[in-house]
C-alpha cells in the first residue's frame, strides 16, 4: 500500500536498525507517527526479530484531564495533552545516565497516573508513539523512525482498534 511499510521494506528496515545498534549495548530508538500508522506493530516486530529490547509506550504519557490545558486544542502546541517532562525525567534522563528507569503510567479506563513500570535499564528501549519526536525530547534518541502511513488507511486501523466510540477524556 502507498505510503505504508510493505513486508519487503520492512526487512530491510529490521536490517538497517540492526545493523545501527549492532555493536551497541545500550540504545534508545524513537518510533513516531500519527495514530494507526503502524509504531506499536513496528516495535513488536523489532522485539521478536532483534530481541534485547524494551518497549515504552508514549501512551502511558498521556495527561490525565485534570493536568491537561484548558484552551481549545486548535490553540496547543503539538503534544500538550502528553507528558513530556515526566518522559524525559524518569525514562531518558535516567537512561543517559546509566540509572535505573521507572516511570509511572497512565491509566485511560481510570484516567489517573496508576501503577510504577520499571524497565531493564541495560537493554535497548524503543520509545514508540505520536510526540515521541518532539522538539523538546529528540536529541535523546540514538536512532530516529518516522512511520509514514496514508490517512484513510491509519483511520481504518483506528476504528478496528478503538472502534467508533472510543473512550475520550476532557
């Protein structure tokens, strides 16, 4: 499909990345895109077939409503409904420095910050989610993916994921 990572570009990617952290023990890869367009796939796929890794959902960053701004979204900056600094706090800082990595997650059923997720600061960590190369947080990453996926087909995959009413907050 146009736009979307065929099977054939998908090896070649698993080799490209391998190869990038061939010789390294520790890297921290960024996966980003728009919803639906393939990064949480994309990072399972990187698991199975490099193994070594850990995999850190940007959606455990996400704001519970009452942090979140009070201005209408079309006047955000891009990713103020995530956490960026709490990503960058108890995920990369820590990780750079050779720390023990634990952060708190975000519950959407709840929609309150739950339970600690400790992650093997010694593996590799792939950061996978939309925001995940924002301005504020990129320089972080060893390696850099940006998943390019056509609209109606992340929209698709959006609805068979979430179906058509999806929990919303806020």
């Amino acid at each position: 499909m146009k736009g979307c990572i065929e099977m054939a570009h998908l090896d070649e990617l698993v080799d490209f990345v391998r190869k990038k952290i061939l010789n390294k023990e520790r890297s921290l890869i960024a996966i980003d895109d728009f919803g639906g367009s393939g990064k949480s796939t994309l990072s399972n796929i990187l698991v199975k077939e490099l193994g070594v890794f850990e995999v850190v959902r940007m959606d455990d960053f996400y704001l519970p409503t009452n942090q979140r701004p009070s201005e209408t979204k079309s006047n955000l900056p891009d990713g103020a409904f995530f956490d960026l600094d709490r990503l960058k706090n108890q995920v990369l800082v820590p990780y750079k420095q050779n720390q023990a990595v634990t952060y708190q997650k975000y519950d959407w059923i709840k929609d309150k910050l739950s339970e600690k997720i400790s992650v093997d600061s010694t593996a590799r960590i792939v950061v996978e989610g939309v925001y995940v190369l924002h301005e504020d947080i990129r320089n972080f990453f060893d390696l850099k993916i940006w998943v390019d996926c056509e609209l109606d087909l992340r929209l698709h995959r959006g609805l068979l994921r979430d179906g058509e009413n999806p929990i919303l907050f806020g």
